[in-house]
C-alpha cells in the first residue's frame, strides 16, 4: 500500500467553504488511488483553511496526471471553492501542485490536471488529450457568443449578470461593495437634490459646490477652482479622462476656417500660425464622429449635441492651450468660430461644449467600447478555445478576473434602454449605440497598440504628456515579460503556427468577436512568436493601464459637472455677443442631473477594495520555476516604474498618478 500526502487549499472569499462531503482520487500513469472521503462534513474545508489528508493506493501511481475530485450533498448543497490541490508521494518526494481556482456547485465530479503548462503538442498521453478536448467542450456549451447589438463587438451570451457561471461572477464581498456603494452614492446626491431643488437649473456656478460635500477628491477640487483656465484645459487634453483624442495639425481642416489673424493675440511673440503648424506646435481636437448623432429625450425635454473641432497652441510659457473653437463640422454664420479674445462668457461656454463632447467620446468610446468590449473578446475566447493546463490561459486568466460580470451589468444598467445613461446623458438611447457603431468600424488592431498610436497622432514629442510616457513605460514592461513567457513555451515560429488550440483561439477572436471589420488589421492565423507576443500584450495593456488611464479618473474630471458636462439642455450658442450667465446655466446639467453624474462617476471611478495590482497574482496558475522567475522580473520592473511615477510627481501641484502600476488594477473589474 502506498500512501500519499494531499494538501487541500479552500477560497478565502465569503461563503468558500463548505460542509458537503468531498472525495478525492488520484489518477497516475500506473493507476487510480482509492476514492477517498477527506473529511467529516462541517469540519474541515472551511474558509481559507489549508487541510492535509493521506490517501492510499494499491500501487505506485507514477507520474500523477489528474485529481479527481466529487462533492456531494450532505444535509443541503453548500457550493465550495478549491484553490488548488498539492500531492506528496510515498517517500517523501518533491509536492505536485494541481491549480484549481474553480466552484464546484451541486453534485459534480472534476478532474484538474498537474500545473506545468502544456500546449496541446506537448501531450502524447491519450486521457491528458481526452481531457483537453472534454474541458473544451464543456467551456464552449456553457460559454457563447452572442450579438448584444449589431455593429459592435460580439459578447458573452448572457442577458444579465445572474446568467453567469459562477466562476466568472464577482465574489459576495465584491457583489456588496459594488451595489452598497452605488445605493449610498446615489442615496446621498438624492438627499441633497430634495434639499436643494430636484429637476430645476442651478442659480450660478458657485451653486454646483453644493453637491461637493463627502464626495469630493484632491483633483477634484483642484478641477473646481482652475477648470475656467485655458491651460488647465489643455492639461486636460492629455492627461485627463479622456488622453488618446488629441493629434497633431499639420494642415488646418477645410471646414475649420481659422486664420493667422484671428489667433495672433494667442501666439508668442514674433510668430504665427503658419509657423507654428510647421513647427509641430498645433494640435487638435476633432469631434466629427459625433455629427448628427441623435440627442436623448430626457424627462420629456429634447437634449442637445455638438461636434466641435478645437484647436490648441504649445505655448511655449503657457503650455498647451486651445486657441480656436467651432462647435459644428459645417462652418456659416450660425457657427462662429469662438476665440480666447471674445466676450469671457462666450469662450467659457465654447469650452464647455468641448469638454460635454469629451464626456460622451470618454464613456462610450475610449471607456466602454476600446477596453471593455475589446477585452470581452478576449475573455470568452479564451474561455472558449484555451485549456486551463495551456499557457496562454495561465497568463490571461489572472487579466480576465470579473470582465464578464461588470460588462454585464454595464448592459443591463448603464447602456440599457432604461439605464443610468438615458436618464442624464446626452447620448443616452439610441446615440450611445449609433455612436459606438461609428467608432467600431474604424477601430483598428494598430490603434490599440500605444506605440503606433502615439506616432500615428503625431504626439510623441508632445510636452508634460505624462499619459504617453507612463503608457509606453508600461507596454514595454508588459511586451517584455509577455515575450518571456511566450518564448518559454513556444521554441519557435513554427511551434506557434502548430498549436491546434491557439489557431482556434485567434479565430474565435476575429471571426467571431470582432466581426463587421474589414479593416481592422488581425489576421485570423498566428504566424510568429513575435504576433502572438504583440496581440498577448495588447490584450493585457487594454484591460490594465488602457483602462486605468480612462475609467480611474473620471470622478476626478467629472465631479466639478460645469468642467465635463453629462448633457446639455439648449443648443449650442450661435452669437457669441449673446452668451449670458442665465444661458449657460439654462444649459448646464441641471440638479437632478448633476447629482446623478456626481454619484455615477465617483463609484465608478474609486478605487476598489479589493483590487489586485498589475503583476500581482493571488491565483498562481503557473507553477514552473522558470515561469515564476520571470512574474518576478516584471513585479520588479514595476517596482521601478511606480518609483519613477512617484517621484516625477513630487512637489506638482497636479498629480497624474492614475498610471502608477500599484494603482492599476489587473483586469477590468469596474
């Protein structure tokens, strides 16, 4: 008789443990050991707990393949989370770790296999490649795509989040905070509308101080007393919410008709236009996408949209400053062009489209559309076509944590036909949709890729653009320790090209989650070592940084409502001697939605508490020595990141500390 040594490790999250009766056998190359119970039910397997159990064999097992494990009822079905299982053999021999980080719910037996990462060609053993092709098949049954609506990435086939699996569902504590803190948001702006006026305009623009009371953040507060200044507007540009719209202008748009006069007073000294354009010095901001998009209906009042262009200057005192503004594509009398020299109330409002403009792009385009919905791609491919035991699972698994169930609720809350954006926002209803589907038809593969995309825009030498220097320290840091892992598992080009379940995995990416796009640059095969390196680390950076960069600030930027505002309830103005006060708070959000932006933002904008860093791994998938070295180099190459980060911005009076790797969540989970 041959006794080994079993090691069961139990979820540390609420409800984890269980008492049902749990059995446990081992399978080896030689054999099956006894099914064993490994404990009295109640006892053991309690939250967190790390129990040990002998289990006997007839026989030497030789190499271990699988742990079989069964839970069954006992009094009433008590659903358990196994983190992993670790087996000893006879004699005191190195441990087998067998990575589970799965529920098992009901009566319901599975099989986990050892933890060394093994694409589909290194298994020769017919029951390790009957189990691949069974776990497939399982996942691809209860993992499917649907068309959520058409003309934008495809998702999970899921109506709400309760549709779920429950491996892809939020942990109870996370399930609480998220819908505690959104009651308690909303709960308190509520009280605060019935104190003040529920549904009526602000008086002025000291009035909106009246909301910033609990809520409020250091940025915040800084965007409330400097939000008028044209330089923090161009700040703004760069590192605020919304970082990749801004390009450089090489040649003034046909339908953009600025002069050399008409900007001279915003010029430095013994320069013009012309100048600065071939210098490199103007930039741009262009909202066309958003031209004739149709405005929400709100409380039965018509709502109104802009697609402004804005042009900004290097100053070189100033810094970047915006110097021209037009708030539709067509040009005419009824659309003057607003210049910093005109009546104060004017170009303030001018500005305020602007930023209302920045906030319907931010949410649904950069936000939602370029990292959510782009990820969730990812996420059920994966799910789909890569074994746990593959290594490309292993490293997009801990990147993929609560995805689905926050997209989700994204659709049934927030996008939905009655959900939080059709009752404040502008392009709430069917903009929000038709606006997404404009941006999904030109959204390339290139443009994910921060490298081209800052070339592309022109902006790589642009000044105090924090947001491109801590993105690239951060690509290169995630592209280096995803080309380790890659050319660790794959000895070459060809290798690549021979894996069965990868070739599956990139089709199900294109051909079936971003479908409808021509253009959008991913081949449907994987060739090279290198494209599999660049695709891995796109899909890491877009649900890591890209996402922080978009989603961690938007309480900062949005909570002060006159500097990026929800909606806006008049048109756009058309004489600029006509801009009074009353007009512009006649077009401002008003208190209810005001209140409603503050407390939508700022829960979803917080950090939260139980976040896991970029490169931290609560579930350790990979095993292997040489794997682990290399998570190691990257969390020290993080390290050095966050110091560089954290000492740039000693002594600035604005931070931008949204990027600091500690500050960036691993998968998008908000």
């Amino acid at each position: 008789m041959e006794v080994y040594t079993v090691t069961v490790a139990t979820g540390t999250s609420e409800y984890s443990g269980t008492n049902n009766y749990i059995f446990v056998t081992l399978v080896g190359e030689n054999g099956e050991s006894e099914r064993t119970l490994l404990d009295n039910p109640g006892l053991d397997f309690c939250r967190g707990a790390v129990d040990e159990y002998k289990v006997n064999s007839p026989s030497h097992l030789g190499t271990l393949l699988l742990v079989r494990l069964e839970k069954q009822r006992y009094w009433l079905e008590d659903n358990w989370y196994c983190r992993y299982i670790t087996v000893k053999p006879p004699g005191g021999g190195t441990a087998v770790t067998f990575p589970c980080y799965r529920w098992l719910i009901g009566d319901i037996k599975v099989e986990i296999r050892e933890g060394t990462a093994k694409t589909h060609r290194d298994d020769s053993l017919p029951q390790l490649l009957a189990h691949r092709k069974t776990e497939l098949q399982e996942r691809q049954t209860t993992f499917r795509w649907v068309t959520w609506a058409a003309g934008i990435p495809r998702c999970i086939d899921a109506k709400t989040e309760a549709d779920l699996p429950q491996d892809v569902r939020f942990d109870n504590e996370k399930r609480s905070d998220f819908e505690h803190s959104l009651h308690y948001a909303l709960l308190e702006l509520s009280l605060k509308k019935l104190a003040i006026r529920f549904g009526k305009s602000w008086s002025d623009l000291d009035d909106f101080k009246r909301i910033f009371w609990k809520l409020r953040s250091p940025i915040a507060e800084y965007c409330m007393e400097h939000w008028k200044e044209d330089c923090f507007f161009g700040y703004q540009c760069m590192n605020g919410s919304n970082p990749r719209m801004i390009q450089r202008c090489k040649k003034l748009p046909e339908n953009f008709p600025v002069t050399a006069d008409m900007v001279q007073s915003s010029m430095a000294p013994r320069t013009n236009l012309n100048k600065e354009l071939k210098a490199g010095n103007i930039h741009l901001l262009d909202y066309a996408i958003m031209d004739g998009i149709p405005a929400n209906t709100i409380n039965g009042k018509l709502q109104y949209i802009a697609a402004p262009l804005c042009l900004l200057y290097q100053h070189p005192d100033d810094g970047l400053i915006p110097i021209a503004i037009q708030l539709e594509q067509n040009p005419g009398p009824d659309t003057p062009i607003f210049l910093p020299k005109d009546p104060p109330l004017a170009w303030l409002l001018a500005k305020m489209w602007v930023r209302h403009s920045e906030f319907q792009v931010f949410q649904v385009l950069s936000h939602l559309l370029r990292t959510h919905l782009v990820i969730e791609v990812f996420c059920v491919a994966t799910l789909r076509q890569l074994p746990a035991v593959h290594p490309i699972y292993k490293l997009l698994a801990p990147h993929l944590r609560y995805t689905l169930e926050i997209n989700c609720r994204g659709r049934s809350q927030l996008i939905s036909a009655n959900g939080i954006f059709k009752r404040v926002v502008s392009t709430g209803g069917d903009g929000l949709l038709i606006l997404a589907q404009r941006e999904y038809k030109v959204l390339t593969y290139r443009s994910l890729q921060p490298h081209h995309d800052f070339t592309d825009r022109g902006v790589s030498q642009l000044p105090k653009y924090f947001y491109r220097e801590h993105s690239l320290m951060l690509w290169d840091a995630i592209l280096s320790f995803v080309t380790g892992i890659v050319n660790l598992y794959y000895q070459s080009d060809h290798d690549v090209q021979e894996d069965l379940e990868l070739q599956a995995w990139i089709r199900d990416i294109t051909q079936e989650g971003f479908t409808e796009l021509p253009n959008f640059g991913l081949p449907s095969k994987l060739h090279t070592r290198e494209e599999l390196s660049t695709l891995l680390s796109v899909a890491i950076f877009t649900g890591t940084a890209q996402h922080a960069a978009t989603n961690n600030g938007q309480f900062d930027w949005c909570a002060w409502v006159p500097n990026t505002p929800c909606t806006m309830r008049e048109p756009p103005p058309t004489d600029k001697d006509a801009v009074t006060m009353e007009m512009i708070m006649a077009t401002l959000p008003d208190v209810s939605q005001s209140c409603v932006q503050m407390a939508i933002t700022w829960h979803l904008g917080r950090a939260q508490p139980d976040a896991i860093p970029l490169g931290q791994y609560t579930e350790e998938h990979f095993t292997e020595g040489r794997a682990q070295e290399l998570i190691d180099q990257f969390r020290t190459e993080l390290k050095e990141i966050e110091d560089h980060i954290v000492s740039q911005n000693e002594g600035l009076e604005l931070q931008y500390l949204f990027l600091r790797p500690s500050c960036v969540e691993n998968s998008i989970t908000i």
